[in-house]
C-alpha cells in the first residue's frame, strides 16, 4: 500500500472516531415526562412515493445520457 493511502486511511479512521452521537443520558433517560415520544416525522408518510421517484428518475437520465452519446 503507497504511503498516501495509508494516510488517507489514517485519517478517515480518526475521522470517524471523533464523530459520535449525543452521549447517553445517565439514568436511562431525561425529562421525567410519560408522553409517547416525538411525532413521526411528515416525510415518513412518503417514504415508498420517493424511493420510486428516485428509481425512475434514475432511470430516465441514464436513457437519456446513453442516447446522447451513441
């Protein structure tokens, strides 16, 4: 392995050992309230809707790039 992929490699590792989430709370949790928690987000309604968006709009500028280039 060259020496610049090691360094790159070095410092992705270091990278990631720097990013955590929050820590956790002590005692199993905060606030002391007895809600059920935190809404769901409104894209989660649309999860299934964007993925298909996503495929087709995938599919369409790949089409559309091959056709240019031939």
């Amino acid at each position: 392995m060259k020496t610049i992929n090691k360094l790159v490699s070095a410092f992705f590792l270091f990278a990631l050992a720097l990013v955590q989430a929050a820590p956790p709370i002590p005692g199993g949790g905060g606030g002391g309230g007895n809600g059920t928690g935190a809404p769901s987000s409104p894209i989660d309604m649309y999860v299934y809707v964007l993925g298909i968006v996503a495929v087709a709009l995938i599919v369409y500028f790949t089409k559309k790039y091959k056709n240019v280039k031939v």
